[in-house]
C-alpha cells in the first residue's frame, strides 16, 4: 500500500503582537514541513525564524552527504543555530536572538519529527491525538528531573521558559521521533499561539472534525484569535490517506 498526502500550512499575527515572528514553510517535493517561532528584541525575532526556516530548506535541498533522514534532521537543525549565532553577532542589536523549530520530514511511509524549543507536532490517529514532539522548557525539566507534582508545575512562575533554542548555545539537544505512517494520520505542526489558547481538548476536536485542510487551518487561527491571539499563531496541517491509483 502507497500512501498519498496534502497539506496546507498559514500563519498570522494573533490580537497583541505588533509583528509576526512566526514562519513556515512546506516543500512536498523534499518531504519537509517545518514552523519557527523566533524571539529577540526589535524585528531580531523574525530575523531569527526567517533564518531557521532559509538554513533548514537549503541544508535538506543540497545535502553534503548520504544521511539517514534522522541525521539529516539533526544535521540541518544544528546548522540553523550556528547561523542564527553568527547573525546575532553581526547584526546590530540581534545580540541574544533565537527561535524555536518544529519540523516534519517524510520518506516511503515513514516520518521523522525534530524539534528544539516548544513549538509542537501531534498526531492524530484512530481518534486519539498525541503529542509526538518534547517541549525544551522549565515545565517539563521540572517533571521529568526533578519529578515534580503537576499542581507544583501549575504554580511555577517560570515553566513556560524555554530551555533550549535555536541560536541559545553552541551545543543544543535536538528532540527527534519517528514512527511509520499510516492511512488516515492526520499530523498538525504549530507554535504555542495555537495551543496555548486552544488546549489539547480543542485541538482533538478540531482535529476529529476536519475537512478540507484549508477550511481546518482557518478555523484553528480563528478560535486561537477568538480566545485573546495573544501570540503569533502558525498552523501546519498534514494528511496521509490510501493512494486510490493503487492496484486492486
């Protein structure tokens, strides 16, 4: 059985910020599907995922070498933070830039997702959805090291604080997960203006309920501006189903 897919992906400012620091990009004919979500003072931000999102599409275009996808993910992420370092440095006022990232990567039924930051990747499969990316923040430090309680998460001021980026450090952790792909996965790409107003339980829903891609896209950035918009929201959506040329 072959599997064929669409996607559709958009982003948008949200109800309180002033610029959009988001970014995605979809390249079907590389197999790659990626959202930044970048930080930094003045525009640096959108300097920063801009740059993500560039090294990224370029570095899985042009390989230097034979990798698995796997090492090709991690390989192309790591070069994303060495030029977001060096951008930090040579561009006035840049100083301490970075970005999350988030990206999908397909090859003959199977899937690959790498990821640094908290910008997330779910599946939805057979009615359940499941978060298949690993927030790099304070929350989740604080719950798989040092095993605290959710109530002591719930009440610490910093657990949304990133622990990783893209342009942090010299060395960063990049998150990988891979599975094989199925007919009717439904995967969703998105940075934390999306999920964080919506919540896992409008997300499923949302997800349960979709249509055309395009119509879903929409109607998820709207709920997320309907509940305040109070960050950059950027939506990827993914479909793979039965390939109906295939011989009976």
């Amino acid at each position: 059985m072959s599997l064929s897919m669409e996607l559709f992906g958009a982003t948008d400012v949200g109800r309180v910020r002033r610029n959009n620091e988001d970014g995605f990009t979809i390249a079907p004919d590389l197999g790659l599907a990626v959202v930044a979500d970048g930080m930094g003072g003045a525009a640096c931000g959108e300097v920063a995922s801009a740059i993500t999102l560039e090294t990224l599409l370029k570095f899985v275009r042009e390989p230097a070498e034979t990798l698995t996808p796997e090492e090709l993910l991690k390989e192309a992420v790591r070069s994303c933070n060495q030029r977001v370092r060096e951008a930090s440095i040579d561009q006035t006022g840049c100083m301490g830039m970075g970005s999350t990232v988030v990206a999908a990567c397909w090859r003959e039924g199977h899937i690959w997702i790498a990821n640094v930051g908290d910008s997330r990747a779910y599946r939805w499969r057979d009615g359940a959805l499941t978060q298949v990316s690993f927030d790099q923040n304070v929350a989740n430090e604080l719950r798989f090291n040092l095993n605290f309680t959710e109530e002591q998460i719930n009440r610490h001021p910093h657990r949304n604080a990133l622990t990783m980026a893209i342009g942090s450090s010299n060395e960063i952790l990049v998150r990988v997960w891979e599975d094989n792909l199925e007919s009717n996965d439904l995967f969703l790409l998105c940075s934390d203006g999306l999920y964080g107003p919506l919540g896992q339980e409008s997300i499923a829903q949302h997800l349960r309920e979709a249509g055309p891609l395009p119509q879903a896209v929409e109607k998820m950035i709207s709920l997320a501006n309907e509940r305040g918009g109070p960050d950059n929201i950027t939506v990827i959506l993914m479909r793979w189903a039965e390939n109906p040329l295939d011989p009976e």
